[in-house]
C-alpha cells in the first residue's frame, strides 16, 4: 500500500513537473516569434561567414547568442521534461509510439546539445575582437568556419537537432488521440504545428533558397505547436491532481 503510495506521488510529481517544463517551453516559444519577428526572421539575410556572425555578436551578444539557437537550445532541454511526462500519461495507451517519441526527442536533444555552436562562437567572437594581427585573426575566422559548418542553423549538421523532436511531438500528437486524457483539438493542433515544422526544417536544410518561403510554413506551424504545448501542460496539471 506505501509503495502504491509513493508510486502515485512519483507520477504526480512528475505530471506538475512536464506541467511547468510545459508552459515554460510555451514562454520561451513566445520569446522566439517575438524577437524573431522583431529583429527579421528571414534565413536568407542571416551573415553565412564567420565574419558576420562575429559583427552580430559585437553588435549584440544576445542577438548573436539567438541567431545560433542558444534559446532553441534551453527550450529542448526544457521540453525534455515535458515530453518525459507525456510518455508516463500516454504509456498505457500507446505505448510504443510514445516511447518511440520519447526517444526521438532524447536523441534530438543530444544532437541540439552536442552540435550547438551559439556560447562557443560567442567566445570566438570575444577573442576575435582583441587578437592582434591578420594570422591570429585567421586562426578564429577558421574556427568560427568550422563552428558555422556544425552548428549553424539549417546546416545539415543540425538536421537531426531540429527534426527528429518535431518527429516525436508529431507521434505523442497521434498517441494523444488514442486517449481520453486530452482533447482532440489540442492532438490535433500538435500533428499540425509539429508536421509544419517538420516540413519546414527538411526545406531550410536541403532545399536552397527556401528560407523566405518557408516561414510561411514556420509560422503557422509555430502557432500551432504552442497551442499544443499549452494544451498539453494544463492536461498534465489535471492529470497530476488526479493521479
């Protein structure tokens, strides 16, 4: 009876905990359609050298910091606790295609962590700016290439870091509409948002000259992935009180 005790603690806890990671990740979403939208959210008017990304950090070390992901960054870490409460909610309806959600999210954010150059390239920028002569300045323009070739956004390299949890928000999506725990509306609002996303990272990465035209799919997607976020963080606070 104590161990059923503590087992339903375990599983409340961890519903209130995907509830915050939730609606914190929802904030963070927010902050990046608004600065996104502030600041031009084109692809194709990003600095593609390691020159323009040091001036965008001597300009602004946040703005640096934003256009190399670091906010993508936090919110994947963030999120990761939101998508391990999904799977315990989801587990005994659906769950293999939960579980294999859950491990593309793991393995997407392991990929976001690894490959994320934003903090790296803010300490090159840093030492660019005060290295004496055209050779050392040469050795961080290098550096900063090679950074840009592994981390930027829409490299290839970046691919897996930006699909595979779209991926799996798309099958917890699915999973969703197999349960009763939350509504269809909110199910539907994640295939949507996650697919469009979805759709737009494979454009950005492998398709030139796509960046204008897929933030039209961006920013409904976006939208549609917040509303799915929010949806499913107040359904986890529920099912939390009810556990």
């Amino acid at each position: 009876m104590e161990e059923m005790k503590d087992s339903q603690e375990t599983v409340r806890g961890l519903m209130t905990a995907g509830g915050v990671a939730g609606l914190l990740a929802l904030v963070l979403g927010i902050f990046d359609i608004v600065i996104g939208s502030v600041t031009g959210a084109n692809l194709e008017a990003l600095s593609s050298d390691a020159l323009g990304r040091f001036a965008d950090f001597a300009a602004s070390p946040l703005l640096g910091l934003y256009r190399l992901d670091a906010l993508n960054l936090v919110s994947s870490v963030v999120t990761l606790v939101f998508a391990a409460a999904l799977y315990v909610s989801l587990k005994d309806i659906s769950g293999p295609l939960s579980l294999l959600a859950l491990l593309f999210l793991g393995i997407g954010t392991s990929a976001m962590i690894s490959g994320n150059a934003a903090f790296a390239m803010m300490s090159l920028a840093g030492k660019f700016s005060v290295a004496q002569g055209e050779s050392s300045k040469a050795v961080f323009i290098a550096a900063g290439e090679a950074l840009l070739a592994r981390g930027a956004h829409g490299s290839p390299a970046m691919f897996f870091a930006f699909s595979l949890p779209s991926l799996g928000n798309t099958l917890f999506a699915l999973g969703m509409l197999r349960s009763g725990r939350y509504g269809k509306k909110t199910a539907w609002a994640g295939i949507l948002g996650s697919g469009l996303l979805l759709v737009y990272v494979v454009l950005v990465t492998f398709v030139p000259g796509a960046g204008r035209f897929a933030l039209y799919l961006a920013a409904p997607g976006g939208i549609a992935a917040l509303l799915w976020i929010l949806g499913s963080s107040l359904s986890l606070f529920r099912h939390g009180r009810e556990a």
